[in-house]
C-alpha cells in the first residue's frame, strides 16, 4: 500500500497540519490526521461472517433471476424482464428505471463467492477486497464513491458492502494550540 501524502486544511484547528493519506490499494481510500490538534478521519471496512456472505449471495441470486430490483435503494418487485436467449437475461425495474443482465449479476456472484473461499483458506479481509476507482470492493459493481468529509464512503447498492466513516475529534480547545509550524488560515469576511 502506497500513501500518496499532502497537507490540507483541519477542520476542527483551522491550520494546514491535516496529513491526508491517499491509499490506491486496496480499494481507493483516504485516512487523515491533524499533526497539530489530533484530529482524525478514516474508514472502517465491514466485517463479513458467514451468515452475511449467505445473505449477501441469497440477495444476489434474487437480483439474478429478476425476482427484485438490482437497486436495493427501490427494492422493488415490479421487475419485467426484457430479453432471455439461454441462460443470459436483461431485466428492467418498472419503479425506479434501473437495466441490468443476469451476466454482470453472476461475474457479482462469482466474486462473493471468490472472496468468501479466500477467507475460508486463512487470508485475511482486507487481502481479498480489492476494487478500483467506484468499484465495489465485494462485487465489484461500479456503484462511484462517496466523500464524507475527508474519508471515503462505499455503498454497495447491490450487495450491501458498505464502511464506516470515522471522526475523531480531539478534546483540545483550538484557540489554546500552540503549533508555530503549521500556519493558520486565513479568516474570510
């Protein structure tokens, strides 16, 4: 894991002393901390157990066969499906607009399953979970990532992988700080 590192902006001292990490691997994530105050920002991945992983498939293989939406943000059941040559299927929700194939929803389940025998053989989470730039850590959907604040959001709307997002906020008044060698910045109005 590289850390591509600068210095921004705290949003609790006021002062550029933010070291923010960027991390590429294993999904793209971000960890801040406050050289000055201590305040803090990162991500928390989800732990996955074996009844998840058979929740997570279970849901999956719903969205597979056009029983649901593939949006779990609609969830509905008004689903039609537009075309089915073999085993390959296209689908359309009819409440949220949503158009997805039976081939994307099995590379997803393929690559649950793929992720839940790495655990089994002794490899650790955080090993197997690796996404690019939107992706899905766990399926590998391209659901885009969310900011809040510094750290970086993922929810699966498909799978329901998601982390938490973390502050820390320090139990230090800002104005008794002395850091000379992180500047302060300036006032606005």
């Amino acid at each position: 894991m590289v850390c591509i590192t600068h210095l921004e902006l705290c949003p609790y001292c006021k002062r550029i002393a933010l070291r923010v990490c960027e991390y590429e691997e294993p999904y793209p994530r971000v960890e801040a901390e406050c050289q000055c105050c201590g305040y803090k920002a990162y991500d928390v991945p989800m732990r996955l157990t074996q009844e998840d992983f058979r929740s997570i498939l279970d849901k999956l293989g719903r969205k597979l066969i056009g029983e649901v939406c593939i949006d779990d943000r609609c969830g509905s059941t008004k689903v039609i499906r537009l075309i089915k040559e073999g085993s390959y299927a296209e689908y359309r929700c009819l409440e949220c607009g949503s158009e997805w194939n039976s081939d994307e929803v099995q590379k997803a389940i393929d690559r649950v399953k793929k992720v839940q025998g790495g655990l089994r053989n002794g490899n650790r989470l955080m090993e197997l979970l690796k996404a690019g730039e939107g992706e899905c850590p766990l399926c590998g959907w391209d659901i885009g990532h969310m900011h809040v604040g510094y750290a970086v959001s993922i929810e699966c709307f498909v799978c329901g992988y998601h982390t938490d997002t973390r502050e820390v906020l320090p139990q230090v008044d800002p104005s008794s700080l002395e850091c000379p060698e992180y500047e302060r910045s300036e006032e606005t109005g």
